[in-house]
C-alpha cells in the first residue's frame, strides 16, 4: 500500500492532521512504527512528523525539568541536565536504536518495550499534549489508547531534590541490550532516617508500565533495610499482570520480582 508522509513545521498543526484522520499515525524516531510499515501494516496510510523544534529542548523550567517528547535515548544520554535518566536511557536497545528511539514513542511502546517510561513514572512525570494541558502520567498511561490520537510535546518531571533517592534496575537476559524481562524504577526519599511518599514503578509487568502501589504503601514510614522493607516484599506483586512472552513467563516475572526489588531497596549490586 502507498503510504504518504506530511511534514509540519508546528506541533499543532501536526495534532490537527492526526486528530482529523483515523488512517494517520505519527512518528516519532521510527524504531517501532517503521518496522510496522516494513511487516505490511494496513491499518494505516499516512505518517505525520513535525520539525517543531519545542519537541527537541531540554530544560530547566522553574521546579519542572521539561524534556521534549523528540528526544532521543542518545540524546538522553549526551545532556547534561538528564544525566541522572542516562543509566535508564542506556538499557534501551542498542546503540543503533538508541540514536532514533524517542521518549515519546516511549510511552506507547507495548510491554515488554517500555523501560524509559517506568523511570518517568517513578519521577512523577507529567505529559504534555499539544494544545492541552500537562497531564500526570498514570492518568496518561491508563488512558494509553484513547491517548493515542494526541501528539505528545514533551514529558515534563518534578526537580529531585536528591538525585541519590532516584534508582532503577533493567532485568534481562542478554546484557547489555536484551528486552526487559522486568524493569523497576523507584523514587526513595528519606526524612529523619524514614522513607516518606517512596514511588515505586515496574516495566514488563503489565500491559503498560505500572506503579506498584501495596510496595508504596508498605514503605511509607519504615526505614531502608532487611527490616522495614520486608511487608514491601510481601507485596511485590500486588496489583501486578506480567505478560507471558517469548523472554519470560507471568509465573517467572512474578517469581523475581521481589528479589529484583530488594536488591534495588537494599542498593546492592546484582
Ligand atoms: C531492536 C529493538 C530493541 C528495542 N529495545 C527496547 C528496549 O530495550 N526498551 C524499550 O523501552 N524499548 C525498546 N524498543 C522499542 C522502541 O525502540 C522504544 O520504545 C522507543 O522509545 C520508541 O520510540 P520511537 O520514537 O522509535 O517510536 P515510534 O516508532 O516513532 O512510535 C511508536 C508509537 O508512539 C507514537 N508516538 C511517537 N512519538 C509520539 C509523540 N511525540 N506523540 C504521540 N505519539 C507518538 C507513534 O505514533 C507510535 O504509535 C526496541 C525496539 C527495537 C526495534
């Protein structure tokens, strides 16, 4: 089938050319919606690109570090401001990858795809539609499909006031670049010794990148050892639903889930 492309110079102007036909879908690096053209997807005719460079700046913008939805892993990787997201960025695919995948085509990519997205959900990140307001991204990702019409401008995350508290661990079977049997992603701050409103998120252990929220609850308050996460553990997989795939099965994800997370909890190195 013929497919057309239309370039647009604004966001807004792409948004409308998307929200005006059901057999158009936008592209942002290609690594998934490329390979869909390639397979002989027929669902869709018409790819829509912008060249608004509002979807390629990263900045500081007061409380809110504003990351263009544009942006590359590689690109991730190379600034300065993101450096603390560089060990999440470098788990996605390989370097070739990583030159075209964006965080916008991020948060749309099907489990067990998805490991970037896990981290900005742990950061309690907002997504920027165009024309729309900032919306937070549990909201964004449980609406995942009807989302789908929205051009995405840039993700925007609230300033870590202690870049230590942010971890995150990309569990695969081929190192350095293997699809995730499960990535976790969590946001740990400590008052007087005390964690206090901790975020925890997986990748790879439903649909769509999830917060675990029984492992949330189980924090709150308790210190960051055997001891005070151990109710956490407990409930690792609460509220879970792991894909079985060709990486791995729900039986196994939710089997390692809580040794992945104690490590992670515990800081120690795998
Ligand atoms: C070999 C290989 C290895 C991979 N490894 C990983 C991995 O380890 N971890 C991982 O998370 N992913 C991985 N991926 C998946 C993918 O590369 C990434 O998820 C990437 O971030 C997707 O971004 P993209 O810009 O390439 O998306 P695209 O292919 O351009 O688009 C994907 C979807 O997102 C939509 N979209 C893109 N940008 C926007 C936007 N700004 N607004 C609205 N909709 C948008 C598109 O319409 C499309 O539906 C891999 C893919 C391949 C082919």
């Amino acid at each position: 089938m013929p497919m057309s492309v239309k370039t647009f110079a604004q966001v807004d102007e792409a948004a409308r050319a998307l929200a005006a036909s059901r057999s158009a879908r936008y592209l942002g690096g290609g690594t998934l919606i490329m390979r869909a053209v390639n397979y002989g997807d027929q669902s869709f005719d018409t790819i829509i690109r912008t060249t608004d460079p509002r979807l390629k700046q990263i900045a500081q913008q007061g409380d809110m570090l504003v990351i263009g939805a544009g942006i590359t892993m590689s690109e991730v990787i190379a600034n300065r401001e993101t450096a603390f997201l560089a060990p999440v960025a470098r788990t996605v695919g390989g370097p070739a990858i990583r030159n075209m995948a964006t965080v916008g085509g991020n948060l749309f990519a099907a489990s067990p795809y998805g490991d970037f997205t896990a981290a900005l959900l742990a950061l309690d990140a907002r997504v920027v539609p165009a024309g729309g307001q900032p919306i937070s991204l549990d909201e964004f990702l449980n609406a995942r499909e009807r989302n789908a019409g929205l051009v995405i401008v840039s993700v925007q995350i609230p300033r870590l006031r202690d870049v230590n508290a942010f971890r995150y661990v990309k569990v695969s079977r081929v190192k350095p670049k293997g699809i995730a049997v499960m990535s976790i992603a969590a946001v740990l701050p400590m008052q007087a010794g005390r964690l206090a409103n901790a975020r925890v998120a997986y990748g790879a252990m439903g649909p769509r990148p999830l917060r675990a929220l029984a492992v949330e609850r189980a924090l709150e308050g308790r210190s960051l050892d055997e001891a005070g996460i151990a109710q956490a553990l407990a409930v690792a997989t609460e509220g879970v639903d792991p894909p079985s795939d060709p990486i791995a099965s729900d039986w196994y994800r939710r089997q390692i889930a809580p040794v992945h997370l104690k490590r992670l909890l515990l800081g120690q190195r795998r």
